[in-house]
C-alpha cells in the first residue's frame, strides 16, 4: 500500500490551529469530513473514538510524531489526513517531547488488514531520520504531498 492510496491530500492541513492534542484530532477529522471521506453525520463520533482511543495510549510515538488512529464502523475506506504544528503539541509522547507531525488514520471496523497495511507504510517512513526531518520541513500541503508521493517511488526516503 502506498501513501497515495489512503491519504487525502484535500485533507492536509499545514499548519494546525490547536494546541492541544484533543483540538488537532478534531482538526483532522473535520478535514476528512470537509472533504467528503466520513460521511454525513460522522464527524462527531468519529471524533470521540479516536480521542477515546488516545486517552488509552498515547500515540505520540517520540521523534515530533503522533499517529492517532481507530477503527471505526463508520469509516468505508481507509483514510488519512496530516497536520503539522510549528509551535508543536503536547501528545503525551513516549519521548515527552511535542509533536510536530500528526498522521490521523481511520480505517472500517471490518477490515483490520487494510488498516495494517496503512500502518505499515507510515511506520515504515517515519522510522527514517531523513523523512522526519523533509515532514517537518514541510510548510504547504503541495510540500506535503510532494513528499509522500515521492516516498511512495523512493522507500529509503
């Protein structure tokens, strides 16, 4: 699976308004319902799973990175949205430092693969030092983009 087949460019959000973790989830949902990707009347549950989900653990998995996430029975299709923060969020991170780079992933209650699969590929990335640093870089949703298609043709980036 590559970054192109489940994040939603139009969902992008270059600089976050929140400064809270809870705001930045709420953020990226409404990102994802704006363009169309939730369903009508989604939004709020939506929402509330996936804070719930992060008040279970956090996601915030060090390096200026969260990856909040939750399966949902409500979402038809795997989707993601990114969001950055200049100022950077506190996300309970295992690192105790802020988060830079949020990656929200909602994926169908029934079909666990495909949200593995998702996992998989943004895992993947973020372990390496090289794409942190050009996300973090990253200041307009077209830098963003760029990005990701660009690692879905190169895997060592």
């Amino acid at each position: 699976m590559k970054f192109a087949d489940f994040v939603c460019f139009e969902a992008v959000i270059p600089e976050l308004e929140s400064k809270d973790r809870d705001g930045a989830i709420t953020e990226l949902v409404a990102a994802l319902d704006k363009a169309g990707r939730l369903g009508k009347g989604n939004c709020d549950k939506i929402t509330r799973a996936v804070i719930k989900r992060e008040n279970e653990a956090s996601t915030g998995m060090g390096k200026g990175i969260a990856v909040p996430h939750v399966k949902h029975k409500a979402v038809k299709d795997v989707v993601a949205a990114v969001g950055q923060s200049s100022k950077g969020i506190d996300f309970a991170a295992l690192d105790k430092q802020p988060v830079y780079s949020v990656l929200l992933l909602l994926s169908p209650a029934e079909d666990p693969d495909k949200h593995l699969q998702a996992m998989e590929q943004i895992f993947k990335h973020l372990q390496q030092e090289k794409f942190r640093k050009f996300l973090r870089q990253s200041q307009t949703t077209a830098q963003i983009e760029d990005l990701l298609k660009e690692a879905d043709v190169n895997p060592s980036l």
